[in-house]
C-alpha cells in the first residue's frame, strides 16, 4: 500500500530530527497522537498538532505519559496508526503501558529523544542511556523493536519503518532518538507519496463467529479485528489463550509469552539492520549508533592516520540485536569499540556476542556533549595494541 | 418441606442477559452476594431496552474485581492496565468517534490509582460512559483502605479504622466537569437500569457510582453481616434526593447514602469543541476524521 498524499509533505526540506519524525509519522499514515510534553521531544507534537487538523488526524494532550501510553494503545484497536512522543522520565511511565501493547499485541509506535539522566538529569541535553530500558524496562518478558537514527533524514526514513514494522510484528516500535538527531537542523527530502510503501494493518477476513484473537495457525501475527466491527472480542494484559480469554496456568504462560518474544526472535534477520564501513581486514570494529556514530567516524579517521586497520559497524535497528554479525566479527578482530552515551549497555550485548572471542572495550560518556573524536581514537588505539 | 431438585428453574443460556454475556467464562469470580453482577445485570437491560447497536459498543475495565466485568460482556471488551481503563478507552473513542465506549471498573482503579485520568476526562468532557461500583475497598486484593473508605472503617491496611478522609465522588464528577452524575446502590435495579439507559442516550463524560456489597471483605472487617444485611442497610439509608448539592452527599460510615441523578446538563463533548473550534479557525481547510454512523440504531 502507498503512502496518502494528504500526509506526505513531499520536497527538499530543511528539517530537524524532530520535525522529521513528525512529518514522517503523517506520512506512515498515523492519524492518533497523544502525548505529554516534555524537553527534547516536543517539537514533534508540536508540529504534529499543527498539521493534523488539515489531515484528518487527531492530537490530544493527555494529563501525564501514563495516560498518553493508554491512550495510544487503546486508538490502536480502532485500526487507526498511533504514536506517543517522550523523554526518558516520560519514557520511565510510559513502561507500564508499553507492556500492555505488547501482550496484547498492538501495533504502535512510541519516539524517545533521549536526553541526559537519571531522574530529571540533563532535560535540554544529550544521552543515550535508555537503550536498555527500551528493551527490558517493563516488567516480564516480551519483545520490542528499537531503531536509532543518526541524521534527521533518517529520522524520518526509520520512522516510516518503525510504523510498517509495529503493523508487521504487532509490536510496540520504539524510535530511540537522541537529542543531537532531534535537535540537528540538515536537508531531509520526503518522497513522492508513490514512492512510500506502508503495510495496512492485517484486518480479519474471518467471520466474527469463527475469529479468534489471538489465533496463530502458523502464521508471525494474529489477525486483527477492530473495535466497532462486530467481533465482540475480547482482549486483556493478562495471560490469554487463543481466544483472548484469561488462563493462569503455568502452560498458558508458556504459550503466550513464548510467541511474543519468538515472533522477534525468530525473525530476527529479517528484522536487524546495520551499516558497516571498512571490515575486511579490520583489527579493530568500532560499533556505534545515534549521534555517536557521526562523532566515531572522526576517532575512527584518526586511528587510521595512525596506522590502525578499524572499521564500523552502526546499528540502525538496536532491538533485535545483530547477534549473528557480532559473532561472525568476533571470530577474525581483536577488539570491538563502543562509545555511546552512556555508561556502557549496548557494548554488554557486544560482549556477550563476542563470548570471549574478542575484546569488547567501553568508551563511555555520561551525557550532556557527545565524545571527544580522540577518547574514540585513544581506545581504538589502545585496542589495536 | 421443600424438596431439593437437580433442575433449575432457567437454565444459563435463557437467562435474560445471557447474549450479553461470554457464557463460555461462566462462573465468573465474583463472590456470592457480591453487587458487580447486579450492576452487570443492569447494565445489559438498559443496552437491551436502548436499541443500541452491540457492535458499537465498547467496554473498558481496568484492574479488579470490577475490571472483570470487560472480560465477561460480551461486546468488544478491554481489559487494561491498573487506572488506565479511562486513557485506554480516550483512545478507543478518539480513533472511532462511532463508539459507545463503556467504561466498567471499581473505586480502586478510577478513583484511587486513576484519579488523575477521571479528573483530566471529566474536565475534557470526554464522550465516555463511566461506570464505577464503590465497594469502599481494594476487594481482589484482599481489603486494603481505598480513597473512599468511610473515616473509621476498618480495612487490612488500616486495622484500626480509617482516618483518611474519602472522596465524595458525585461532588468529584461534576466538580471536574461530568455532563451527568448520579449514584444508585445495587439495591435500585430499577432505578439503576433506567439511570444507565439515560446516560447512554446522553453525550459527554456521564458518571454513575453505584454502591455495592463487598460482604467477603468489607462487611467481614467490619462486621457488618452477611450480603443480605448489606442490602437491607441500603434499604433503610437510602436516601433519593435528585438534584442535590453534591458537596452535600459525601458518604460517612455506616449512614446515610443519597442516590439519585445530580447532574444532567448538555454541554459540548471534547470532539464537540474540536470540530467547531477547528471548523471556525481553520475554515475550509479543516479536515475531520471521516464521518461514521453512531451506536444508536435509528
């Protein structure tokens, strides 16, 4: 399916990152937005608010990010694409609700501009320490998506992906921005709408006496119903069987929460997506996403000038990890190099593919600045050595 | 003597209200003499009586034992997060203005954990259906204190009785901005059945409270007696007074209950204000959502 012309703003523009991903929400077609405002997100909602009056869309600002969450998940079972807008500590409430979308399965996508914490930290400056948050920061098991731009154009490429894939997988996608790529002013061009490929949500073409919700027959995700369609069906954030129908058992448990985290697992190199720039032969693999990954490529420069054999390897979908690629990478270098904006998580799941094949070697910041090219350059050094 | 049969006298599936009902889910887990399941019953009556469309009707529970309710009717049904039924069911009715979205849930989870989301829809004038049963406790988890605990009550967090003072619900309601606002015990079948079958025909954020029995915990702690004792309490502190002032019927322990419709009033819904302010603003170039039918069958 392609993309309605009434959303898409198509031309060479000058954008931000944020206003990026709103255009680009409207061009995937999302028509419900609820959020809370908050620093260095809300230019999103802002400029959302300003077009959907002309599109048919709809913008409520809800009372807290608990309720922008709900809001997002119940517009969701209306068919109708939906998004929410935050930071991390309106990220930190939305968790309660992002579990809901995930067990039961509604497509939805939720943006995080990351900026500096914990708590309130640094509200008007860079970080990139929600990363596992995104990925374990509701209670239970389930499974997300996460993608991470590093430019404003990508910012709004990801966020057509992020809506196509919420419809794929039936699954919360979160954009894990960051405040540099929502704050970056560069040239973003938005396509013709001929030239944006959308998935529709998968609507039933069962009768509503022999549809059931949650029924698999085989297939990655249940078929949808809508609200006001008929079906009279039944959905709930406890365990359910096939019928929507709360089980509490032991194998119901096992059946429910096992397909959400197969219907990702499973289909995992499908879903992973990454860059990599200067591999073969490399010593040294530089792994790198967000803003970070544009500061890396100046340490990596450097390294080069000084001899080293480095490449990168830039995550653009975070969640899945690319297990696979790190593995394979790890047989033949003598060290990956993370720097991110944090303390150090994503290297942890590097190191954990790496299983000790290779180093994996943190290069962390605490936020409020990117890294300095030369810490990059030191380390990749330092590891090389 | 009465002789003791295996039949009974209507089998489930000719029960009245069981096409409203999942009777796949049957028996539910309410206890006995619990006033959920007479509140269902009414709520399905006046659906029945109302000619409304049951395809477009949606209900919202959240956490509890009311926030079961969404999980046994038999309609769309969404059983949410704790508190978040009303956000939850904003959205629902957002994305499908179509909709008869129900909200079904309890004291705890409207009032007490999703105060802040009742106040904010209230205020907005959200075109949602609220209904909330008032057991005075947490009853799924065992009888811990509530926001509408009577003072002195006794509850398992408060063993020695409440000294936190209660919310006075119908006054919260139309304070923050319910169009309509009444309170029925599940004594009032009739009265609750019609009251529910006016608000259905009605717009806006419509509140009803209905007190009802928790004679598992609630009477137990406070030994109060057993289901029967509770409905012949109501029966005699019940008072129907229509139109009173609502700072005047807060609840205390063990008095007086003032049912009735306290507010009725029409005034514009969010979507109402939304779609005349953008249409004035924006002129021609306003473009709402497509137009659907609704959920009354004409």
């Amino acid at each position: 399916m392609k993309a309605d012309p009434a959303g898409v703003l198509t031309g060479t523009h000058y954008l931000d990152g944020d206003f990026a991903c709103g255009e680009a929400a409207m061009a995937a077609g999302c028509r419900f937005v609820a959020g809370y405002p908050i620093t260095p997100s809300t230019e999103i909602v802002e400029r959302i608010a300003r077009r959907f009056p002309m599109i048919g869309g709809i913008f409520i600002q809800m009372e807290d990010e608990l309720a922008s969450m709900a809001a997002v998940v119940g517009a969701s079972w209306t068919g109708t694409k939906s998004m929410t807008v935050t930071s991390g500590p309106g990220f930190s409430l939305m968790m309660e609700n992002i579990g809901l979308a995930a067990m039961m399965e509604s497509p939805c996508v939720v943006v995080n501009v990351q900026r500096g914490g914990p708590s309130t930290g640094l509200p008007t400056m860079v970080g990139q320490a929600d990363m596992m948050q995104a990925r374990w920061g509701s209670h239970g098991d389930y499974s997300i998506i996460a993608l991470s731009p590093s430019s404003p154009q990508e910012s709004f490429d990801l966020t057509i992906d992020a809506f196509n894939l919420a419809e794929t997988y039936r699954v919360p996608v979160l954009m894990m921005m960051d405040e540099c790529v929502g704050h970056m002013t560069e040239k973003v061009v938005i396509p013709p709408a001929d030239e944006i490929d959308l998935v529709p949500r998968k609507l039933t073409t069962k009768s509503p006496g022999e549809y059931l919700p949650y029924k698999l027959n085989g297939v990655l995700t249940p078929e949808f119903a809508r609200a006001g369609d008929g079906y009279r069906f039944h959905t709930t954030g406890l365990t359910h069987d096939e019928r929507g129908y709360p089980v509490m058992s032991a194998e119901c448990q096992e059946q429910c929460v096992r397909h959400l985290i197969d219907k990702i697992k499973l289909n995992a190199d499908q879903i992973v997506r990454f860059e990599e720039e200067g591999i073969d032969g490399a010593d040294v693999v530089v792994v790198t996403y967000g803003i970070t990954s544009r500061v890396a490529r100046m340490g990596v420069e450097l390294a080069r000038q000084r001899g080293v054999k480095v490449g990168t390897l830039r995550l653009v979908v975070v969640w899945p990890f690319p297990e696979k690629r790190v593995r394979q990478l790890a047989q033949t270098i003598k060290a990956f190099v993370v720097p991110e904006i944090n303390a150090g998580q994503i290297v942890l799941e590097v190191e954990r593919c790496a299983g000790g094949k290779s180093a994996a070697i943190s290069v962390p910041h605490m936020g409020g600045a990117v890294h300095d090219p030369n810490d990059i350059c030191a380390a990749i050094v330092e590891a090389a050595g | 003597m009465t002789e003791v049969t295996d039949e009974r006298p209507v089998r489930p599936d000719e029960h009245p209200i069981a096409p409203f009902v999942r009777m796949d889910r049957m028996p539910h887990i309410w206890c006995p003499t619990c006033g959920i399941g007479t509140v269902v019953k009414c709520y399905a009556s006046a659906l029945a009586e109302s000619a409304v469309d049951l395809d477009k009707v949606s209900i919202v529970s959240g956490i509890g034992c009311t926030g079961r309710v969404a999980g046994y009717m038999k309609l769309d049904g969404f059983h949410a997060t704790h508190g978040r039924a009303i956000p939850f069911a904003t959205g629902l009715k957002l994305g499908r203005p179509e909709l008869l979205v129900t909200v079904f849930s309890g004291d705890g989870d409207l009032v007490g954990i999703g105060g802040n989301h009742f106040i904010h829809a209230a205020r907005r004038n959200m075109d949602l259906l609220v209904i909330l049963v008032n057991n005075f406790i947490y009853g799924m988890t065992g009888g811990q204190n509530a926001a509408t605990t009577p003072l002195t009550a006794r509850s398992s967090t408060m063993p020695f009785g409440n000294f936190e003072r209660p919310f006075n619900l119908p006054h919260l309601a139309a304070s923050s901005g319910a169009t309509y606002v009444a309170r029925w015990t599940s004594l009032h079948i009739r009265r609750l059945t019609r009251s529910f079958k006016e608000a259905i025909r009605r717009k806006g954020f419509r509140f009803i409270e209905v007190i009802a029995p928790c004679s598992t915990v609630y009477a137990r702690l406070n030994k109060l007696g057993d289901g029967l004792d509770l409905m012949r309490f109501y029966y005699e502190k019940a008072e129907i007074r229509h139109g009173a002032d609502t700072r005047q019927v807060a609840i205390g322990y063990q008095d007086r209950i003032v049912c009735g419709k306290f507010v009725d009033e029409e005034q514009p819904t969010y979507l109402d204000m939304m779609h005349a302010h953008y249409a004035k603003a924006l002129g021609e170039r306003y473009v709402p959502m497509p137009p659907e039918g609704g959920w009354i069958r004409e």
